[in-house]
C-alpha cells in the first residue's frame, strides 16, 4: 500500500471515528447542533478536490495574505473614521462634499478575479481542513443559554423544514408590471442563477450568492435605487463559506429558513468590512458608495446566523448596516471572537437615516453594535460578552431601545467615540424595558454642553440592574449620583459636569395602564408589550391561500379588486392570505375581514387607481380593516400600500378593527408611498420641482387612519409622500401632495407604535385624537421641501377638506408670531384630548424652505413643529 493510500485510509478512520462520536450526542431530548448540521454530520460532505499544485497554493496565500493586510489597514481606519450624516439633504452637493475621501485614507483592495479565485481558493482548503479534523460543524449553545434563546426545534434529523416560504408557487412579478421576465424570487441553491451555492460549509459560496442576488441586471453599482428591481433571496438551511462580502442590493430582502437557521460563515482570511453589506465603497473612487445612506430604503435580512468567530481580519463586522426606512434586520444571531484584543464587531452601523431591528443576538465582539444613524429603533435585542461594550453609540440624533439584555461586559453602553473624545455626539438616547446583567458600568458618557449640535439626552424607563458596579460613569472618571439599582424613570442631560448632579431629573412616572404592557421578571415594573413579526414558521403550503388562485394578476394593469375579495373571503386564523410580488390594482374599497392573516413578498403592493378615490371632500379607502365594532385577528406584513396618479380623495388603510386578545390585531414591515416610482403617474416627469403644485400631484387624502373603535399594534411602518423620484437616476426631488399623514383616534387602546415614521404630508404627519392608552417610540417626521411659498403653505390644495376629519388644524391659527409663511407649515404631530399617551423618542425635522436648504445652519426652517392643543392627560 503506498504512503498516499495509507495515510487517505487513516484520514477516513479518523474521520469516521469523529462522526460517529458526535453522532451519539445527537440526542433528541436536547438538541444542539442545527438540524442541517446534524443531517452534514450524519453524512458528510465531500471537500472539493483542488486540483492545483503547490505552487499555486503559495501564490494564492501572498496575494490573500496582501489584501487582508490591505483591507485590515483599511478597517481599522474606516472604523475609527466612520462617515457620519450632515445635516444636509441626501442628494445636496453640501452634503456630498464632506464625505470626499480624506488624504490619509487608505485604498481597499481591489477584488479582481483573481483575488476572489484565491480568496475562494484558500478559504475551500481551510474548511476541508476543519472538516478532517472534526471541527467544521459547531453547535451554538451561546445562543441557547440566552434568557430568550435560540429554540432548536425537536423533530426527526431526516425531515426537512418545508419553510411555506420555499414551497409556495414561484410566480411573483416586479411592480407595475415591469418587465415580466425578471426573476423577483431566488434560491441561491438554485444553478439557473449563476452556479447555484452549496450551503455544505466546504464550499465557497461568495461568487454564487452575490451572482443570484446581482442575476437580471439588478440594482447595484451605477444605480442609486430602484422601485422594480425587488428581489428576495433565500438561503435554505445550511453552511455558507464566504471569502468576501455578501452585498445586499437596494430593495432586497435576504431571508433564511426560521425553522433551520441557515448559517453565514467567513472564512479565516476574510477580505471585507461586513459579511453582509447593504452599502459598497468604491474603490479609488474619492469615498463613494453605490447608494446615498439616508435614501437606502428597503432592506430585510433575517433568520440567520453569521459566524465571524474564526476570522483574523482586523475590524471585521457581521453586518455593516448603513440604511435608512422602511428596513429590518430580524431574528439574526452573531458569533464572534471572545479573545482578548479581538476588533470584531456584531454591527457596524456608521451613518443611514434608519430604520427597525428586532429579536437579535450579538454574542462576542469588541463591541456588539458600533456606529451611529439619524434614528433608530431596536427591539428584543441580547449583547452578550463583548470585550469592551455591547453598545458604542458615537453618535446619533435619537435612537430608542426597548428590551435590551446586555450582559458580561465592561461597559453597557458606550456614548463616547473612541477616535473623538473631546465632544459628546449622541444625542437622545432612550433606552426602555432594559436590563444590565454583569455590566462593570451600565453607561459611560462626556456630556459637554457648548452648541445645540452637542446636547444630549439619556432617558433611562423602567430599567433592571443586576451585578452593575457603576449606573454611570463620565470620561473624566466622575460618576452620577445615580445608584446601581433598578430605575424607574431618569433623564440625564444637557450637563456640564462639575461635580454636581445639574441636568440629573429623576421621577416616578404614572404606571403605564395593564392594556398596555406584558409582565417583566427582572424590570422595576411591567414592560411595554411587544409582539414579534409574523413569519408563520410552521405553516404548511397547504394553508396558504394565494390571491392569484383567485384570478389576481398583480400585473398593475388588471383590476384585481374583485379577485381579492374573494380570497378574503376564505380567511381564517388558520390559513395564509399570501399576494406574491407584484402590484394589485383595487378601484374600490376593500374590506378585510376580522381574522385574516395576510403577507406579501418584498412588499407586494396593493395600489389604489380609479375615480372612486378622486373627490378630495368623500375621501375612501383603499384597504377597510374590518368595520367598526369588528372583533377579531388581522396581522398584515410584507405589504406597501401605494396609488397611482392625483387622488386626493384616497384614504390608504382605514384600521377599524379591535383586537380580541392584546396584539392581536397589527401590521409589521409594511409601509405606504405616494408617487416618487415607476408607473404611479407621479414622478418626475409629471410632478417636478416647482411651484404651484400642479393639480395632477394632489395624490391623496390621508395614508393611515386608526378610528375610534379600534386599537392595534404598528411596527415597522413608514408612511412616505416621495420627495425624489426612486427611479431617476439623480434621484431628481419632486412635488407631490398629500394632506395627512397617520390619524391615531383609537379611544378603545392599547395602540402600540414601534418604529414608525411619517413624511411630508402638508397638514400633519401624526395627529393624536381623543385616544386612550397609546405608546410610540421612535416617530420620525420631515416636513414637506416645497413649503414657503403663497402655493405651498398649508393647506394648499386641500383648503375645502379641511374639517372632514378629527382634529384637522387649520392655518393660520392664533399661534402664528411671524410671518405666515414660516407658521403655515405642516405639523410633524398634533395632540389633543389623549388619555395615557407615551412618546418615547421622537426624531422631528425640518430641511427645507422652498427646496433651498440655507435655514439649516440658522435652524430657522420653520416656527413650529408640535401642536399640543391642550386637553392632554398622562402624556410623556
């Protein structure tokens, strides 16, 4: 037998003996590796042979070996240097101008064939490697050990998920009906889109995930945003071995099974900033990026896990995440490096204008989230065992967290930036139903008041403290007169700290009612209560009712109103109402009924067209959520409610219905848009940017209006009357109308709202009613850019509906103190008559004056931006 044979023989011995071990621990009564690696476990997969000489091998590690130098150098800086937002428009060259490349930036590698070829090459060789010694599968029992774990479910290792998303039939459309043939739905399995992945952990998958995402000349480099390009890309469970980022294209969503949790694994010599990267620099190209990061709308990434562990890439991320609404990252699990001087991070966040995440775990890291954005929502999210702080916030305009367990790290949260010490750059930092388990220092922060731009705010609301040493610390090694002990309510700001407690406000707040929150074991009292997305994990394709088997096209050419109907009328808690991609045009109102489950698929959208919608003093809805006294179920997801052309007469979503439990009735990442894309008739070429508002672009009555008799729970819901046109290469602004934005009148409570926002509406933005027991945190607002002129003001077009509706303002009214044109702008949110209304964070802009942006710097863009009419009652 030759040396060659008897050492193979060996290895397969050895391999054997492994499998066979591990095998054994494979019990069913606690599960500990995933269930497709159990199945790779059980039959291993064969490593790809290399046929390559020695040689070649070393010619790949120096040139890998170069670029990981290069792009750690880069990292490192990029990471120290983050290019932050303005407070300049998205497209203003003011804007670009401070974001030029600086002359001591260093230059990424670039990543030509053949510096992928040898990355791939290198990092297929590490993991047959892994594979021969037994450790290329590991079980992630960090993740299981969590107070809200990662649940591997208990079944047969041989089945298969069978996730509905997978199953159900392949026939969504782009919107509009633009171009039929493009492929809105991808596997990266699948070979027709570029070689298909393998998901076995010994291949390298990088070229062939991002050739599925980029397949059909999708939006990428050279295309600043699209609204017909939509793609969701799935993984099934599995290994992904990748070498380079995965990038995540404008309007993608990249989604895993969520019973099998596919698995994003960099290899050693990783060459890249983020695995998953929703934003690319360009290299030598001055510091530009494909997308402008306060525009960079629509993105999904969940149900993974990503595991940078092994990486040695100086400053390596799981994801660096730079985007702005109508994004998510959901039930996404990191692992990272827990050795002494690791610089990996979870989340690299350096600007955006965001944005929702939720139902996260970050596990190792020298920090778990790093960066910064305008605003910010994060829900359900554990940061566990960083060797320097589960949070760096370097800066921020307002950012609201809610449930946090942040545990076994030296600092909690962090406000300080490493590379600029010298000012404080967070601004409202409000932080919600948390808790600090293990944390050295729950907070740490330099609070220097010297401009408006540097004041801060840190609002601590029902907080546990467990094993915390110091609540909080300052850089100068001061501490607050704050004790290490659970907090009910505290606001810390606008300090100049000498010793003293100035700017330190402590209160017990008014209970928030029972309706309103869910019980908390570690807290100071009850928590707000949260209900996660609806994926119907455990739905099976026999459930799912598709509105397309009901005579829907979803072309936006065909009416599908009746084709709807008849779907709904099927709908029960027990089955799906499903719309695959495309767009549903309805020319009358559609009523949803009490127990309805109903999902689309990268926002399937439903459009309103039609003179139903056209008289500006009989508004209609689009979309009737049940009728008034309904009882029941409704949660809607994955949606976008849009129109086509002026219809000032057009409600969008009427939400009549009233849960029959709490949370029971909600809508989850769906969002609503007025012009601004393909096919609405309302884009740049028909509603430019000059004045007066031509009468083709008075679009729309109201967007959202919750009534009287309702309540409901609202998470990750933007609201958006186009200011550009998504689809101009320019992203040219435009001038659309439209009168209100979200009437909130649910006098029967609770209502929640978790990350919302609402823009550019010309009479308010949200308009609180005679509601009763209300929660939301963050809002965000922008008023609209054609204001200050005679034909802007408000109400402009919609002076004769004035009055239709609850608490409609009018202009002008006795606050005005100058002159008219700078009163009668739109309200970013009105209050009157409330009852327990809760507002934690609320990011309120104001950029424009008649597209110009010269009234930033002297923050004089408008008189007013809150309407507290009195009558208001428990309102925080």
């Amino acid at each position: 037998m030759t040396p060659f044979y008897q050492n193979h023989l060996c290895f397969l011995v050895f391999l054997s003996y492994v499998i066979a071990v591990v095998s054994a621990s494979l019990t069913e009564e606690s599960p500990t590796y995933l269930w497709h690696q159990r199945r790779s476990l059980e039959n291993p997969p064969i490593a790809k042979r290399q046929n390559v000489s020695s040689y070649d091998i070393l010619q790949a590690e120096k040139l890998v070996a170069e670029a990981v130098a290069q792009q750690a150098k880069y990292n490192t800086y990029r990471v120290a240097n983050p290019r932050r937002n303005t407070y300049l428009s998205r497209p203003s060259d003011e804007s670009t101008s401070t974001k030029k490349k600086r002359e001591d930036e260093p230059v990424q590698p670039t990543l030509n064939g053949t510096v992928l070829a040898a990355a791939a090459l290198l990092s297929e060789r590490n993991a047959a490697e892994q594979l021969a010694n037994g450790t290329l599968y590991k079980p992630y029992t960090q993740f299981t050990a969590l107070p809200r774990p990662l649940v591997i479910p208990s079944k047969s290792k041989r089945q298969t998920s069978n996730y509905w998303v997978s199953q159900v039939s392949d026939n969504g459309l782009p919107p509009m009906g633009w171009n039929p043939s493009y492929p809105v739905y991808r596997d990266v399995t699948n070979s027709m889109f570029g070689g298909g992945a393998k998901g076995d952990g010994v291949t390298d998958d990088t070229a062939a995930i991002n050739t599925a995402i980029a397949y059909g000349e999708n939006c990428g480099e050279g295309c600043l945003s699209s609204s017909t390009k939509g793609a969701l890309i799935y993984f099934p469970p599995g290994t992904y071995l990748i070498s380079t980022p995965i990038n995540a294209y404008y309007y993608s969503q990249l989604v895993g099974d969520p019973n099998d949790l596919p698995i994003i694994k960099t290899a050693p010599q990783f060459i890249g900033l983020g695995a998953i990267q929703s934003d690319v620099y360009i290299p030598n190209d001055n510091g530009d990026e494909w997308y402008i990061n306060q525009s960079n709308f629509y993105r999904q990434v969940r149900n993974f896990i990503i595991d940078i562990e092994d990486t040695t890439t100086a400053s390596v991320a799981a994801l660096h995440w730079q985007v702005a609404q109508a994004t998510s990252l959901t039930n996404v699990y990191v692992s990272a490096s827990t050795t002494t001087g690791t610089t990996q991070m979870g989340i690299f966040a350096e600007n955006g204008s965001g944005g929702f995440m939720s139902d996260c775990s970050l596990i190792g890291g020298q920090y778990g989230i790093y960066g910064g954005n305008q605003q910010f929502t994060v829900r359900a999210f554990q940061i566990s065992s960083q060797t320097t702080a589960a949070i760096c916030l370097i800066w921020d305009w307002g950012w609201t967290w809610s449930g946090l367990y942040l545990a076994g790290t030296p600092v909690g949260i962090s406000l300080i930036n490493p590379a600029d010490t010298s000012g404080q750059q967070a601004g409202s930092t409000y932080i919600l139903d948390s808790l600090f388990d293990g944390v050295a220092t729950a907070i740490y922060a330099n609070f220097e008041k010297s401009t408006i731009l540097e004041t801060s705010i840190v609002t601590l609301d029902n907080i546990g403290i467990l094993n915390v040493d110091t609540m909080f610390a300052f850089t100068n090694g001061e501490v607050l007169d704050l004790p290490a002990a659970d907090i009910d309510f505290v606001v810390i700001g606008n300090l100049e700290y000498d010793g003293s407690n100035l700017g330190l406000y402590t209160v017990g707040v008014q209970l928030p009612p029972p309706s309103l929150t869910s019980d908390a074991l570690s807290n100071y009292r009850d928590n707000y209560f949260v209900k996660s997305r609806p994926q119907y994990a455990d739905m099976d394709v026999s459930s799912i009712i598709s509105v397309k088997d009901h005579g829907a096209l979803g072309n936006g050419v065909n009416d599908d109103t009746a084709a709807i109907v008849s779907a709904l009328a099927l709908a029960t808690t027990s089955n799906l109402i499903y719309f695959p991609a495309g767009s549903y045009i309805v020319t009358s109102t559609i009523v949803i009924p009490p127990n309805t489950l109903m999902t689309g698929e990268v926002w399937s959208q439903i459009v309103a067209s039609g003179p139903y919608f056209a008289d500006m003093t009989d508004p209609k809805p689009m979309i009737q959520v049940g009728s008034v006294g309904d009882i029941g179920t409704v949660e809607i997801s994955d949606m976008l409610f849009t129109s086509i052309g002026a219809l000032p007469g057009l409600i969008m979503v009427e939400w009549n219905v009233e849960a029959e439990s709490q949370g029971s009735v909600g809508i989850w990442d769906s969002h609503f848009r007025v012009g601004g894309a393909y096919g609405t008739e309302l884009q740049v070429a028909q509603c430019p940017m000059t004045e007066p508002i031509q009468t083709g672009c008075i679009a729309a009555s109201m967007m959202l209006h919750i009534t009287p008799s309702s309540n409901g729970y609202f998470e990750n819901m933007w609201a958006w009357v186009a200011d550009h046109d998504i689809d101009d290469a320019a992203n040219t602004q435009i001038t659309v109308a439209a009168a209100r934005g979200i009437l909130i009148e649910s006098d029967a409570g609770p209502t929640w709202l978790y990350g919302t926002a609402s823009e550019h509406s010309i009479l308010y933005q949200y308009n609180f009613a005679n509601s009763t027991n209300t929660f939301a945190g963050m809002i965000q607002t922008e008023s609209p850019y054609f204001q200050f002129t005679t034909t802007g003001e408000s109400p402009g077009p919609f002076n004769s509906s004035v009055g239709l509706f609850n608490n409609d303002p009018t202009f002008p009214d006795e606050t005005c103190n100058a002159a008219e044109l700078l009163c009668n702008f739109a309200w970013a949110v009105v209050m009157e008559d409330n009852t327990n209304l809760t507002i934690a964070g609320a990011g309120l802009y104001s950029w424009y004056d008649n597209y110009l942006e010269t009234c930033v710097d002297t923050q004089n863009c408008q008189q007013r931006l809150v309407n507290d009419a009195g009558g208001n009652s428990g309102l925080y």
